[in-house]
C-alpha cells in the first residue's frame, strides 16, 4: 500500500541527487515510529559520496511537499517523510473492502505448480501429536502458496509399505479384533503392532538363550515370518496384499476425520505402496550410472566423498527400502505433475534422509533435481496427557477441546450466551495448540505448556480469537453500517494511524512469508495488530459516536477484523465469530 508513495520519494530524491530511482525506491521502508515520520529513507543505501547526514540534511531542505507527500525531515543519515495520511488510509481500507478474504493475494505463481508433502503417518505406528507439527505446517504453506497464484497440491504420502506390515499380520492373526479394527483402527493396529513386536522381542531374547543346535530347530522367528510376509506382499500375493489394503483403507478413513477436525484437505493420498514401476527404473537408473554398489547381496549407494554415508536401496532378499521408494515416487511425480516446486515437510530428523535422496537424484542427472526442497521443523517436548503417557493425536484435540470447555464454562453468564459452546472450545482449543507452534520459526525446539496456551491474555491461540470475536461483535451492536466510502479522514489519532499502518502490511507479510514459509511471520503479525486494537478499544470507540465517525471507525475495526479472519484461515484456524 506504501508503493505510490515510495515511487513518488523515489522520484524527487533521484531527481535532487541524480542517483537512480531503482535505487533509491529499495531504501526508503515504513518507519518503526510514527511519530517521527511515515517512511524513513536510508541515506547511505544511496552510495552517495560525502557525509551521509549532511545529504540527509540537505536533500530534506530541498524537498517539494505535494499532495501525495506532505514533508520532509533530516534526523542524521536518515529522512523522514510524512506521507498524505487519508489518503493511504482511504486505499487501505478500500482495497480491504474490495477484495474481503483475498486481500493481499497475488498472482505471482500463475502457470506454476507446487507438491507440498506434508503429515504422512506411518500406519500401525502411533499417529500421534509430534505429527501435528508436518500437519500444519504443510497445511500453511499449501494455503500460502495458493494464495500467491500457484497450482498448489496438497499430498499425503502415507508410510504404507514395508516390513512393519509382513509384522502386523501375523500380529493381527494372534491379537487382532474386527469389532476393535472397524471401531478404531489406527489405536487397534497400533495395539497390534506393539503386542506382536512385544512377543518378538521375548521371542529373540528366549532362543538368544538356546543353544546352536536348539536355535536351528526353533523354526522360523516372528521376524523370519514378518520379512516373508512382506516378501509376499511385494511378489503380488493376493491374499497378503487384501488384508493390507484393508487396513490401509480404513486407516485412510480415520485419518480424514482427524484432518478435518484441523481444518485439513488432502488433494491426494499417496504413499510408499502406490510407488508402481518407479522403484524398479530407480534401481535400473543407478545401475546404469555406476552409482549402485552390491555389498553382501544387498545394494547401496555410496555418497561418502559427499559426506552422507551410504545409502542402502535394497535389501539381500530383493525387498526395497524408503530411499529407494522415495527416489520412484519423485520419478513418478515429475512425469505425472511436472511440478515446479516440491516440498517435503519433515522433520529436522529426518535431515541425513532427505540430503541422501535429494544428492542421489541429482547424481542420477534428473533435470529437476534443484526443483525438491526440505521444510524441516524442530521437535515438541511435553506433549502428553494428565497421565503423563504420549497420546494420540486424536486424543490430544479432545483433551484441548474439554480443557478449553472448563475454561469457558467458569464464565457462566458468557457460556450461556454461545450458540455452539462445544464447537468453539474445540475451535478454541486447536487454536491454542497451533498457535504456540507457530509462533517461534520452526527449526526451533520447544515445550508445550497447557498452562500457557489457554491464556485468553498474552500471545495465544484463545486470545487472536477473542480479538476476533470482539470485533465481530462491535459489528453486531454498531449503530451503522460498514460504509466502504465513510469519510477516513476523521482517523487522525495516533492509534489509529497505528492500526491503518498494521493493515495496510498484511500484503508485504503474505510475501515475506512466502519467501521464508515461516508461519511465524504471520503469527506475530496478528498478534501485534490485535494488540494495536487493545490499546483503541476504550478510546476510539463506534457505539455513542456521532455517525460519520462511528462510520470510520467501523471501517477500521471491520478491516482489522477481516484481516485477522484472513490470517487465522491462512493458518488453518476457523475464525470464530462469538465465544
């Protein structure tokens, strides 16, 4: 919203200096501090020989006040600029008015596709809350990059293969329940898992203790089994893979609630299963190129001199591994999307994994091997329940949902007043999660506080909307209407200069933020401009005001609150409108 006003700085400066304007216009930013000026110009930016406050001093006693640009002032190397403020504050609120929940969206990815990877449980492994983190994060930048323009997909490529699987049959066999696998069955094939692998591991521990001989004659181990189960699987065994699809179906199916409790869509559900004749070329394609190396019947290959190790690709037995499905599925990709971005939303564990895959593709020559990129996030401490055990994910939202719930059921008179009490302590409770993840960038580690997040003050999910629903409400009890042509000039105080400036920036933070796809960028926007609205509400009130200010300053809070609304959305929060 700035840019006129920097174009026509930029115009006089390089007139009265003779440096160019593509140069100048780069220098001049919004101030930190209103009350010194609206836009700062830094002077050595300029490159301009002589002593830079000196410049400052006489390029501001040079200038021409006009209509866009109303003064100007030397403080050092730096000039001041006072801009026209109704009308930057008139295309603000206008062009918020205008475009609603698009503003600030671009077409800057026109004609150009993205695969954001995100999520991927493992099934028959717990799908629990250290996954919320890949969810929404993904979930951001899928929503980010659609707002720029792009062709985005959404993909959720499921950990659905290998020999874990050849492990829960036989444990599905001996432990399994079809009542408990329809009711449940991501829990009930987790408890699967952990029962079979609990008997494996007694079982290695009791012929460890046997004899040679005793051993030999103990037959085939669990483990033995498992491997020939998978064996099968991926030799196309019928009946093995029937059992598999069923399990992976219904885990797909509760999977999809979960997801849209958080507000989550899936373009596509992939997977390391649905990898087809790419694992096979991928094995071919490292033949071919001298890249696979055998070593005891198994095959890798060696990145060594590029400081990762060797990767192994398949097994003695011939069964694959992840890398080597990894390398198929980007193979199969590219020919079926041709995308121009791919990102792998994992976490900073996974970082050797991703290094491996990304240097194995470029050695295999693909001429979309600079086209992958890994968004790697640090880990959560202290997600459990009041037990103290790790939860599911599942279990981790209902546990948020009813902390919420007593929060806002000690506000009797409040409680009564909410149309959906159930469904705003969940919306509340997912807030107050998310938004202590988001908030720090995402390399970082931290620890989740139950105590901190269900703060209705401070910087919390329950707090934005609160925000959120506060100024929903003033449009509710305002005595006139949101008037996109009342008459702004009557926003003359410094708060609301404030506000105008915090609103008139959500367009430069949607384009920072794609350039740094760090949800904190937008976080910490919202909660400053929430805190901006704090600081107006007991003085620049719209109830008992005389009707053209009432009008202005509705305008302001109604854009505020829009893109307040905008954020929480782009975060994969639902804005709630009363609570």
């Amino acid at each position: 919203m700035y840019d006129t006003f920097k174009t026509a700085i930029a115009t006089q400066v390089s007139a009265l200096s003779g440096v160019s304007a593509e140069i100048v216009e780069p220098a001049v930013n919004v101030s930190n501090n209103t009350a010194n000026g609206d836009l700062t110009l830094t002077v050595p930016r300029l490159r301009m020989k002589g002593n830079p406050a000196q410049i400052a001093k006489t390029l501001a006693e040079q200038w021409k006040a006009d209509d866009m640009v109303t003064g100007a002032e030397a403080a050092g190397p730096y000039i001041n600029f006072r801009i026209n403020r109704t009308v930057l504050t008139r295309s603000v609120l206008q062009a918020v008015h205008a475009t609603g929940s698009k503003y600030g969206w671009t077409n800057e990815g026109a004609g150009k596709r993205v695969i954001v990877e995100f999520s991927s449980p493992n099934i028959a492994k717990p799908f629990h809350a250290g996954h919320l983190r890949s969810t929404i994060i993904g979930n951001f930048i899928y929503k980010l990059h659609k707002a720029h323009g792009w062709d985005a997909i959404s993909m959720n490529y499921l950990g659905d293969w290998g020999k874990q699987y050849g492990l829960l049959a036989l444990g599905f066999e001996r432990f399994g329940s079809e009542e408990e696998l329809v009711a449940d069955p991501i829990k009930h094939l987790f408890d699967v898992y952990v029962k079979v692998s609990a008997a494996a591991t007694e079982e290695a521990e009791r012929i460890k203790a046997m004899d040679a001989e005793a051993a030999a004659a103990a037959g085939p181990t669990i483990q033995d089994q498992a491997r020939a189960y998978f064996k099968s699987m991926e030799d196309g065994d019928e009946t093995a893979l029937a059992l598999w699809q069923r399990f992976r179906t219904l885990s797909i199916e509760k999977y999809k609630q979960i997801y849209a409790r958080l507000g989550v869509h899936f373009d596509v559900y992939s997977g390391e299963s649905q990898v087809g004749e790419g694992t096979s070329r991928a094995i071919q394609m490292l033949t071919d190129t001298g890249l696979l190396i055998e070593d005891k019947g198994a095959k890798l290959v060696d990145l060594t001199e590029h400081k990762l190790g060797k990767a192994l690709v398949q097994k003695s037995d011939g069964t694959t591994l992840y890398l080597t499905r990894d390398i198929g599925a980007a193979i199969e990709r590219y020919e079926e999307y041709n995308f121009d971005k791919h990102f792998y939303v994992v976490s900073s564990q996974q970082d050797h994994q991703l290094k491996q895959l990304f240097k194995t593709v470029e050695l295999l020559g693909l001429p979309y091997a600079d086209r992958f990129e890994h968004i790697n996030y640090g880990l959560v401490n202290g997600m459990s329940t009041r037990k103290g055990t790790v939860v599911f994910l599942d279990d981790m939202l209902h546990e948020s949902k009813e902390k919420m719930h007593d929060v806002m059921r000690a506000n009797e008179a409040k409680y009564n007043d909410v149309a959906n009490p159930e469904h705003i302590a969940d919306v509340l409770g997912m807030s107050a999660i998310v938004i202590q993840d988001m908030a720090a960038r995402r390399i970082k580690n931290y620890t989740f506080d139950w105590g901190r997040i269900l703060n209705f003050e401070g910087d919390t999910g329950p707090y934005l909307q609160y925000t959120h629903a506060r100024l929903c409400s003033l449009e509710r009890k305002a005595h006139v209407k949101v008037n996109p042509d009342a008459d702004v000039s009557l926003l003359t105080e410094e708060v609301t200069c404030d506000i105008i400036n915090q609103i008139s920036l959500y367009p430069d933070i949607l384009a920072a933020s794609i350039k740094s796809l760090e949800p904190c960028t937008v976080v910490q926007y919202i909660l400053k401009l929430s805190h901006s609205i704090s600081s107006a509400w007991e003085t620049i009130k719209v109830c008992g005001e005389a009707d053209d200010v009432a009008e202005a300053r509705l305008l302001m809070y109604w854009s505020a609150r829009t893109v307040i609304g905008n954020a929480l959305t782009l975060l994969g929060l639902e804005p709630v409108e009363a609570m």
